[in-house]
C-alpha cells in the first residue's frame, strides 16, 4: 500500500488542516460505532480534513459539510445497503455518488439507488486510480 500522505501531497491544488488529535479520531470512532481503516486515521492524524485534484475529503472538522460523522449519519439515512463499518470519504456531488471506506480499508462508490461497488483496496489506491 502506497502512503497515502505521499500520495495526498502530490495531487494538484492540494490544502489541508491541522490534523486531529488521537482523542478526536476515537471520538468519532466510537459516535459512529466503527474503527477507521489505518490510511484514513493517519490522514486524521496528520491532515485533519484535505481536499486537491478535485476531491475534499471528509475529515474531523466543525463543518457538518464536511465532518466524517456527520456526513456518514446523513448518508445511513439514504443509502439503505451501507455496511455497518463504512464511512464516507467524499460526496462528489455527481448523481449522487458517494466514496465510502471500510474499516478494512477497502473504498466503494455507491448511489442509494445502486449496490455498493469495489473501486479500490485502500485510500491510496483510490486516488492512484
């Protein structure tokens, strides 16, 4: 698996935050009742919330927009198939498409019309892709 800093750090137009104290990742961990994949709780750790290339990420952010456990809960609303252990990487804001990533890190695009399908092994591969 690539490291997904390295591979943030090269996307165009690339910005970032603070990254999110350890306390704060366990905290949304536990509100939405699941463990975040390793790539995603290190671009926690180090960025917080980032966007580049055409992507902005979720993140832990006071944004409901853009805050990981807002967002997810928005989103178990309206996708009746979601996995107990996902979490939304990115809206993209076309035809209802949502990123979501599994505590195993695995990365599916999902509308709530449509089954969940594979498009990557980790959050890195998803941005290689």
């Amino acid at each position: 698996m690539s490291d997904i800093i390295a591979v943030l750090n090269e996307l165009e137009d690339f910005d970032f935050m603070n990254g999110a104290s350890e306390e704060d990742i366990v905290e949304a961990e536990t509100a939405l009742s699941l463990k975040f994949a390793p790539d995603y709780r290190y671009y926690l750790s180090e960025y917080g919330l980032a966007s580049g290339d055409g992507h902005e990420f979720t993140g832990i952010v006071k944004s409901p927009r853009l805050n990981v456990v807002d967002v997810t809960m928005k989103m178990r609303k309206k996708f009746k198939n979601i996995p107990a252990d996902a979490y939304v990487l990115e809206e993209l804001g076309i035809d209802g498409i949502v990123i979501f990533q599994t505590s195993n890190g695995t990365v599916y695009e999902a509308t709530p019309e449509s089954p969940f399908n594979k498009t990557a092994d980790s959050f890195s591969e998803y941005l290689e892709g």
